[in-house]
C-alpha cells in the first residue's frame, strides 16, 4: 500500500494560502456528496414508487429532521476526536494518539443503543412530530430501517475524523464517493426492479456505508500513519473519552439545535397533510 503518510497536508509547514483549500475541499466535497444522495434518493423514490410515491417521499421527509438531529450530535462529537488525535500529534504524544484513536473506533458502538432505542421509540417519536396516521406505518418502517445503518454512519465519521487528524482528508472522500455511487446502484435496484419502496432506499444506505466504513477501517489497519489501527489494542480509555466528549458533545449540541428548529417546522408541515409532506421532502432535498 502507498505511504498514506506522504499524503497528508501539514498545517505546519508551507503555504497556509495553499494548504487550507487542499484540506477543506475535500471536506466540502464529502458534504456535497452526502445531499446528492439523498437528493437523487428522494428521486427514485417519488418516481418509482407507485400509488405510494407521495406517500413514500412523505414519510421520507418526515423522518429527515429527526435522523439530522442524530446525526448532527453525533458528527459533532466526532469533532471531538479530531481535535484530540491532532493535539496529541503536535505535542508529540504517541501513546495518547493511540489511546484517542482506538476509543474513537469503539465510540461508534453507540450507534448500537441508537438502534435499540429507535426500534422502541420510532412509532412515539413520529407521533409526536404529528405524522399522519396514513403515513405512519412508511414512516416508522423508513426509520426502523434506516437506524439499523447508524453504527456505520458513525464508525465513518470517527474514521474520518481520525484521518483528518493527520491531514489526510481525499481518503475519507474517495470512500464516501464509492459508497456513493453504490447507494444510488442500489437504490435503482431496490425500488423500481425489487419495488421495496422506502425500505429499499434505507436499505442501500445501510450497505453503503458500511461499505464505506469497512474500506476506511482496512485503511486504518494498513495505514503507515501514526493513527494506525491495532485490533488487539481496541479498548475504551475513559481519558481519552472524556476529553473527545468534553470537547465534541458541545459541537454536537450546537449542531443539534438547529435540527431541533428543523423539527418544529416539520411537525407543523406534517399537520397540513401528506401531499404537503412529499412537496416539502422535495424541496428540503433541493435545499
């Protein structure tokens, strides 16, 4: 495997003029790749769908809010090892690098109690978004599904985040970019030849980026970085883990509010009915 470490972009040396855009375009892009999918998601499900398809983009925008809270905390917590991993690498502390590195992979176990907890909550968390009744059963089945891919979404962003600790930020969009075009393979296959509606699109979200995850995780076992990974030294450092949350959960929170804003319009739009729903699933995808 190639010197992962001669790829990534030193703050510290050179250009700042220079090394900023090579360091925050791809972040961007990997954002940008993330709303493409969903917009070409909410495509295929609303053109392929049937009778159901403004029932299915309804109960689809239904759960975007509730899923973007999710994630927004947990992606902002991410940015708690980020920030820790590249402390630790300037001050030149090894054994804390692999302390914050390793927790970081297992913090993505989380995604596990997100599941269990959905599975139980799903059905009274979209009530209380006032979802309509002929749209709950697409709705809860979507978020069911779609919790299911919250351990690989997670592990992801750790791995992102790890690897952008040392600058090297192209890694983690080349693995979002194939997961990406996957999803969108899965999805054509899902929902207009297998017609599983919007449990088809949850399910290629799932696979994707467990894709995704894995190629990033192979990485991290190979890489010749200082962030490598060694299953045998995977173990939760509750130093480590205190200083990721103490620094991520206040950027997960901030994240978070503005998805809880989200929240209260969706429930008002979810009172006007579903036609309105699927209209506005169309546009927040375009947004």
């Amino acid at each position: 495997m190639a010197d992962t470490a001669s790829k990534h972009i030193d703050m510290t040396t050179g250009s700042l003029w220079r090394n900023i855009p090579l360091f925050a375009f791809p972040v961007a892009a990997t954002s940008i790749l993330e709303q493409l999918s969903n917009l070409i998601a909410t495509v295929i499900i609303g053109n392929f769908s049937g009778d159901q398809g403004t029932l299915a983009m309804a109960a689809v925008g239904s759960n975007v809010p509730l899923t973007s809270l999710m994630l927004n905390l947990f992606i902002g917590v991410s940015l708690g090892s980020n920030v820790v991993i590249a402390n630790a690498i300037g001050r030149n502390d090894q054994n804390m690098v692999k302390r914050a590195v390793h927790t970081s992979i297992l913090m993505a176990l989380v995604g596990f109690v997100v599941i269990a907890l959905g599975e139980i909550f799903a059905e009274p968390m979209l009530a209380a978004l006032n979802v309509p009744a002929e749209t709950m059963p697409l709705a809860s089945l979507y978020l069911r599904v779609f919790l299911l891919s919250m351990p690989s979404i997670l592990l992801y962003n750790f791995e992102a985040a790890i690897f952008r600790s040392v600058g090297i930020t192209r890694m983690p969009l080349q693995a979002l970019a194939v997961s990406t075009v996957l999803n969108i393979g899965l999805d054509l296959i899902f929902v207009p030849v297998l017609h599983w509606g919007v449990a088809g699109v949850a399910i290629a979200t799932a696979i994707a980026y467990t894709v995704s995850a894995a190629t990033l995780f192979i990485r991290l076992l190979k890489t010749d970085s200082v962030v490598r990974v060694t299953p045998r030294d995977l173990a939760i450092d509750p130093v480590a883990l205190k200083r990721i949350v103490k620094i991520g959960l206040p950027a997960g929170i901030q994240s978070a509010v503005f998805a809880v804003a989200n929240i209260i319009i969706q429930s008002a739009i979810n009172s006007l009915g579903t036609e309105v729903m699927a209209a506005s699933s169309a546009a927040m995808s375009l947004e």
